[in-house]
C-alpha cells in the first residue's frame, strides 16, 4: 500500500470528511472524543493536521475572525481527492485482510 495511514492519521482523515465544512480544531477533537472515547490533545492534533496537509490529505484555510473567539480567526480543513483515495485504499485493505482471516478462522 502506498500511501499507508496510521490510526490516529485515519481518524483525523475520517472525522474531517464527516464534518464536512465545520471542520475545524475544536470541532476535530471533540468529534473524536464523541465517536471513539478518546481524548487528543489539541498539541498532537495539530502536529498531525500538519503532518496530514504537508502529505496532501488535506488543505486548510482559515476563516473569517469572531468576536467569540475575541477576534481570532478558526483554521478549517478539507479533505483533498488524493486524502479521499488514501482513506479509500485504507478501508478496502483493512477489508480484505478481514475477510482473509475469516476464512482462516472458519476454515482452521
């Protein structure tokens, strides 16, 4: 597999996709901890949304400032066609060797 994707790298990658145009580091992370219990810091987060968008995953941009967020401005990120086929890659191997081990398991 070419472009291989440890976990942590996947779950950014799939919490991205779900999150669509909300996809920002806060909304990241707690839609992680939502889905899978576990906690990120926001540190490892964002060491891995770089590592992510320098790889071509994903791109960013930030949006506008609020005054919510006493005029700072969110960094939104995106999945990239090439980020789409990586995760793509990532399910059907994953797929395939399951289903290679069922057939151990019910045959062995």
């Amino acid at each position: 597999m070419k472009n291989y994707l440890g976990e942590f790298e996947e779950l950014i990658l799939l919490t991205i996709g779900v999150l669509g145009s909300e996809a920002y580091g806060v909304s990241i992370k707690d839609e992680m901890l939502e889905r899978t219990s576990k906690k990120p810091s926001i540190g490892a987060l964002h060491t891995g949304l770089q590592r992510l968008e320098i790889k071509g995953y994903i791109q960013s941009w930030e949006g506008g400032a609020t005054a919510e967020r006493g005029g700072r401005k969110k960094r939104y990120y995106k999945l990239t066609n090439l980020g789409m086929e990586t995760l793509k890659n990532a399910h059907e191997l994953r797929n395939q060797m399951f289903d290679d081990l069922t057939k151990l398991a019910w045959n062995g």
